[in-house]
C-alpha cells in the first residue's frame, strides 16, 4: 500500500519570457526525497540513504531552469512525444507520409527541438501524488492528432517512485514516452558509473547503424552486452566491441523478456522487473519494474564537460540511464501498430524505479 507522501512546492526561478517555474518535492517516511519541476515533467534530484544511513543525491542535473532550457542533454526530462530516435525524421502512418523536425542530423530525437521536456506542464495534487499534465496540439514537431498527456509521480514508503503515464488522441498517432534520469548511485559528484554492478532481464538488443538507428536484433549470449547476470559496468565498457566503439558506450535497446503486446484494445500489460543496477560503495540498489516491452541503456557517452549542478562539468559515464519504453524507430518498423494511439485506444505505461540499499559488499 502507498503511504502518502507530504508534496510541498517552491518558486525555482523562470523562463526567459517571464513564466515561473516551480519545484516540487515527494517525501516518504524514511526521509527519502525527490524533487519534480513542471519545466518538463523533470526528475530534478532524489535524496536517498546509503549504507550508513547518510543521505545522497543520485541523479545527475543542473542549477537552474535556463541551464535545462539550454542543455542538450535531457536531464530528468519527461521524453515525447517520441523517445529516442525516429530516422530520417519521417513515418507513414494510415497511407499518409509525414515529416517531423529534425533535431540530430537527419533524424528525430527525443520529441524533435522543443520536446515535451522543454514545456511547462500544469500541475496538481491528487491524494499525495504529484500529477503533471500536457496538452501537445495538432502538428506539434509535426505530429498528427492533438494529444493530452496526464503523467502522476507517487513515491512509496519502501522507495519506489511510480511514474503512471496516460495519454489520448483525436486522430491516429505514434506515441512513446519515456523519463529521462540519469544516476549515479554513489550520491557523489566526483564520481562515474564503472563501479556500478548491473543486470538486465533481455537476450537480445538492436544493434545500430551510424546514426544510431536499430539495424538488426542481435543475441546478447557471449559479448559485452550480456547482463542477464549481474557485471560491472566499467568491464564492460572495456570489453572489445564494434558497437561498443560506435556508441562510445552503451545507447543500445534492449528487447525485455516477456514483452507484451500492447497493439490490441483493452489491454494490461504486466509489470515486471527488468533491471537493477548496484553500486557496492555505497550500498544503494536501483531497481526498474516496467510494464513496457524495451529498456534503453545509456551510460552517459556523450557527455562531454556538460554543465552540471554546483558547477561541476560532467564527464562520459558520469550517469547511467534505464529507459522504458517502445522500440527506438519502430515507428517505421513492421511492428509499428504497437506504438499507435487511437481515438478510444488511449497510451498507458507505468514504470517503477525502486532506490534500496544493500546490507553487504
């Protein structure tokens, strides 16, 4: 059961034409906090213990709202209407071919330029939950549909904050949401991700071509992108590998075991685990629960002396992310209906990530 998490909120600066931005902080009993912005449905921080009980703050951020407004990194972000990429910025959707903004080279990234995760969301309150919600008009990054977006964060006693996405259309859409945090669960800002031990519930992932766009599914059996038993991150960045060396790291999908689908109307997806990831320092133990088929695993390759918070400049593997969501691209793949929002046939997802702490090494 949830145990209901005082929700308070505070001015957080504004935006260069005036608007206010604010923040808003989940807490549980156990002194566990997570601060949200309404600039983007954004992850901000979340304070957790460690072993020893002492405090620390496990995601990557910045200082300011203009600094999120200016960053190309997606901190924390709320992702849509599309995460990931779409290639060549172009789909065809019911007999009609439509072209969207192209933000990284030829492709769409992550919503295009004004993504979800540069909008200010409405906010209320609802029985200890925070609720965020969007309307995204007809044609915006060059959508079709006009699409409204509910998104309710719950932090729960154990450590588990909940993120239940919901969205509707007025015309057939592709739709793929995703939250975009990136920890380090050391809690430390001098810091990487190396030392961080992580397993992944899927045989398979995409390979990708130059552009970071899935090629081909290939077995996760005998290379470096086998976590279905628990490695260090820091071997396996090591570990000699073609994809390895395009990506600079890990940005690779993974397809989930016991994927649902969810291309038919009224239907539930399970939640299951999928990931956990655990740094032995400080003890803290990160598990992902999601109801969604792919998980992207992303270690931060591309960050390069990015300006993070207290002024520190973060450095690749400074942070790593677990993405729930579709297939990046499926959108032009033979499977795209599973992405498709209807009329009558709403978008649901919800993802878990659970913050806990080992007793022992």
């Amino acid at each position: 059961m949830i145990s209901i998490a005082p929700l308070s909120s505070e001015p957080w600066g504004t935006l260069l034409g005036g608007d206010p931005v604010r923040l808003f902080t989940l807490r549980n009993s156990h002194g566990m906090k997570v601060a949200i912005s309404d600039l983007g449905a954004t992850l901000v921080s979340w304070h957790a213990p460690d072993r020893a009980g002492r405090l620390g703050d496990i995601l990557l951020g910045h200082d300011t709202p203009a600094d999120y407004v200016a960053a190309t990194t997606y901190m924390g972000g709320l992702i849509g209407r599309w995460a990931n990429r779409i290639a060549d910025a172009r789909f065809t959707l019911d007999g009609i071919e439509y072209a969207l903004d192209r933000n990284e080279g030829a492709n769409l990234l992550h919503g295009g330029t004004q993504g979800f995760h540069r909008t200010l969301w409405d906010v209320s309150e609802d029985n200890g939950a925070l609720v965020m919600r969007l309307e995204s008009p007809e044609g915006d990054a060059g959508f079709p549909g006009n699409v409204t977006v509910q998104v309710r964060y719950t932090l729960d006693d154990d450590g588990t904050l909940t993120i239940a996405y919901e969205a509707i259309t007025d015309a057939a859409t592709p739709l793929n949401l995703t939250s975009h945090p990136y920890f380090n669960l050391t809690g430390r800002r001098d810091s990487d991700i190396r030392g961080h031990v992580l397993s992944i519930d899927a045989d398979r992932f995409f390979e990708v071509d130059a552009a970071m766009i899935p090629c081909k599914l290939a077995e996760v059996a005998g290379n470096a992108f086998d976590f279905r038993q628990s490695a260090p991150i820091g071997a396996r960045l090591d570990w000699p590998h073609a994809q390895l060396a395009r990506a600079g790291g890990f940005d690779h999908c993974y397809v989930l075991r016991n994927a649902p689908d969810t291309s038919s109307a009224g239907r539930d997806p399970q939640i299951r685990e999928v990931a956990c990831a655990y740094d032995p320092g400080s003890g803290r133990e990160l598990t992902v629960s999601t109801d969604q088929r792919g998980l992207q695993f992303y270690t931060g390759n591309f960050l390069k002396g990015d300006k993070g918070r207290d002024g520190i400049a973060y450095q690749p593997y400074a942070g790593l992310c677990l993405e729930a969501g579709g297939f990046p691209n499926e959108v032009n793949m033979a499977e795209q209906e599973q992405v498709i929002v209807r009329p009558g046939r709403p978008y649901r997802q919800v993802t878990g990530y659970h913050v806990g702490v080992r007793s022992g090494v």
